[in-house]
C-alpha cells in the first residue's frame, strides 16, 4: 500500500520520518534551556564561593581634595558598607589623592592604603570626618549557607556589579 | 547551483540522536558558567588581626608629660612595640574596656610582654593630670604609662594620628566623645596597624607576637 502513495506522502521515506523529529525539536529546545538555566541556578546556589579576593576597595582618587578645595561634594564611602564574612571580609580603603585623608576609621597617608578585616558578624560603627553624619556603618553579614542565601548572594554582587 | 546550508545542524537527520549529547555539553558549560560566577582564586593573607597600614610610616613623634613623671615619647620605646591608646580617666564605658582588655593581652604574652609598651593618652588635659592618669592606670597594669599636656600639644598629637575628641556636656560631668581605636607600633617605630575598639585580648597578643617577629 504504502508504495502506491507519492513519496512525500509516505511514512517510510526519510522525510516523513523527519517530520515528528522536527515537530519535537521546539519542545527539546525549550526543555534543554530550561535545563541550562535550572543547572546554571543549582550551580550558583550550591558551588562553593572562592573570591579572588576578600577585599571590599574603596579608593579616594588623585584630585579629590582639590575638587573638595573647589567646593565640590565628593562621596567616596557610603554611609553604609555591607560585607560578608570568608568572601568579602576586608575592608581597603585606598588613597590616591595627593592630601592625607581621614577615611572611615583611619587617617591614611598619600599613597597609602589601610587594611581593615573583620571576623565577627556584626554591626560597627566608626567616627568618619568624611560624613555629614560623623559616622560610618560596617555590616558584616555572616557566610551565605549553601542553596537560597549562597544564590541570592551572587545575584546581589552581580546586581551591584552591574551598577558600577 | 545554488547551495543550501542547513540552518539547524543539530534537528537535522540524526540530529535530534545528538541532542542529548549536546545538552550535555551545554550542561557542563552551564556548570562553569555556575562556577565562574564564584570567580577562582586563593583570599588575599591576612597576617594582622587590625587594620593595616601600607606601606607603614613613621609613626608621629611627640615629647610630653608622663605618668610616671619622665618625659614620654616614642624614642624612649624604640625596641618594643608599642601600643597607644586615646581617652580619659573619667571615661565610663570605653576606656576601661580597652585597657583591661590590654592588660590581659599583656598577661597573654607571658615573657615577651617585657618587650611591650602600653601608652595611654588623655583627650581631658583639663581633669587628667600626671598623678591621676598614673593612679588611673596603675588598677589595670602599673606599666602602663599615661601621657598628658598642653590641650594645644594634644590636639596636634591627635591630628597626625587622625583621633577624633569632642566634649559633651557641661560642668564637671562632662564626658568626651572620642575614637577608639588602638595604634600598634613596631619596634623601629613605624605606625603598622590600627586595632578598632571591640577586638579580644588574644586578637592584640596575635598581632604583638607577629610585630615582635617582624
């Protein structure tokens, strides 16, 4: 029977054999991005977190007391700083500028940089002459646990990557 | 003749067999994706439980009055290291914690405490002279020595080193509000780091022991 049908008709030709494999081909497609993505998800929330470094950098760059001179408003640090302990746990406040400045807890030379680490989660809370306020926060948030905290983790550092 | 290139290589003939094999790959892609993200690399040493400076400069001289009634300066310490304190006898909540906490990191240190100095400077020229800051320090450690002066003299000493102190209130309950941090000097006397207020003994005989080796 089958031979009596034109050959684009036929089941058993090659292309009628292709047929299904192509109608499923969307339904595949979908399902191994879908799989990529869900991987990708379990990878970030699962996979250990090993930062090239654990320095937060907060650099004064070179002109920056001249532009103050001027009567500009210059922010180098944010109010507040939130950090993550193993990851992100040092605090490096840099001066590049040409004038000692008084960066968060310290008074830091031209050239100079000042390494602060932390190894308590915690709030502190230091006297900054660069604020209006008088005061610098430094949030130390405890090491993101394997699954939701890891992955929301790398979504915010990401976020904040994006941002800069 | 024109040439037909197939758009999906991969849904042709034979190739949806493939596909798994290429979700596969794209898996594994998928899986360094995941590890990127985490960035490789070995965390930066930390040798110093405080605050380092880099590169160290000279810590600021100065020449002022002593608790133990000689002249105080870093000079006269050179060879030990040397850790400097700011605040006041009458000082509630902060300074008692610091020293005690020195203290006790002194006893920590065993023999090597010998080649350590505690230095404890006065924001409150006005109420802490010579005898009382003496008194004052001698219920924590009697080696501890306390510095005073002219306001004006402190005042510098605390610009070079980025101290902050400002008065509250009025009449002689007045407090003073100042930073807390503990400075760490080395025996040739360069200013190495800055211990913030809060850390535990053990943290400054870690740190002193480090210094003494260097």
């Amino acid at each position: 029977m089958s031979s009596a049908l034109p050959a684009a008709l036929s089941t058993d030709s090659p292309a009628a054999a292709a047929r299904p494999r192509l109608a499923r081909a969307p339904a595949l497609a979908t399902l191994g991005l879908a799989l990529i993505a869900l991987a990708t998800l379990a990878c970030a929330a699962f996979a250990p977190i090993v930062p090239a470094s654990r320095d937060e950098l907060f650099e004064i760059p070179h002109g920056t007391w001249a532009r103050r001179m001027a009567g500009e408003k210059v922010e180098i640090l944010p109010p507040t700083i939130t950090l993550t302990l193993g990851l992100n746990d040092v605090l490096l406040l840099r001066n590049a500028d040409e004038v000692p400045q008084t960066f968060g807890p310290a008074l830091v030379m031209p050239g100079q940089s000042f390494r602060l680490p932390f190894a308590v989660a915690s709030t502190y809370g230091f006297a900054c002459s660069a604020h209006a306020s008088g005061q610098l926060a430094v949030i130390v948030e405890p090491h993101p646990a394997p699954g939701w905290a890891t992955l929301r983790w790398r979504l915010r550092r990401l976020a904040a990557a994006s941002r800069r | 003749m024109t040439r037909l290139v197939n758009p999906l290589p991969a849904l042709s003939d034979g190739g949806a067999a493939r596909l798994p094999r290429r979700l596969l790959l794209a898996l594994l892609l998928a899986g360094a994706a995941g590890a990127a993200l985490a960035a490789g690399g070995a965390p930066a040493g930390l040798p110093l439980k405080a605050g380092v400076f880099e590169p160290p400069r000279q810590a600021p001289e100065f020449a002022l009055r002593g608790s133990d009634g000689a002249e105080v300066s870093l000079a006269r310490f050179r060879g030990k290291v040397v850790l400097m304190a700011f605040g006041f006898a009458n000082c509630a909540a902060v300074c008692p914690v610091t020293l005690g906490t020195l203290a006790e990191a002194r006893r920590g240190l065993g023999p090597a405490a010998e080649a350590v100095q505690v230095v404890f400077v006065t924001v409150d020229p006005e109420r802490d002279d010579a005898a009382k800051l003496k008194a004052y320090l001698a219920a924590f450690d009697p080696s501890f020595v306390g510095v005073t002066g002219a306001p004006a003299a402190l005042a510098a000493m605390r610009r070079d080193y980025g101290v902050t102190a400002r008065r509250q209130g009025t009449g002689n309950g007045y407090v003073m509000d100042h930073s807390s941090s503990i400075y760490l000097i080395d025996r040739a006397g360069k200013l190495r780091a800055q211990m913030p207020y809060g850390h535990a003994p053990g943290d400054f005989v870690h740190d002193v022991k480090l210094l003494l080796a260097s």
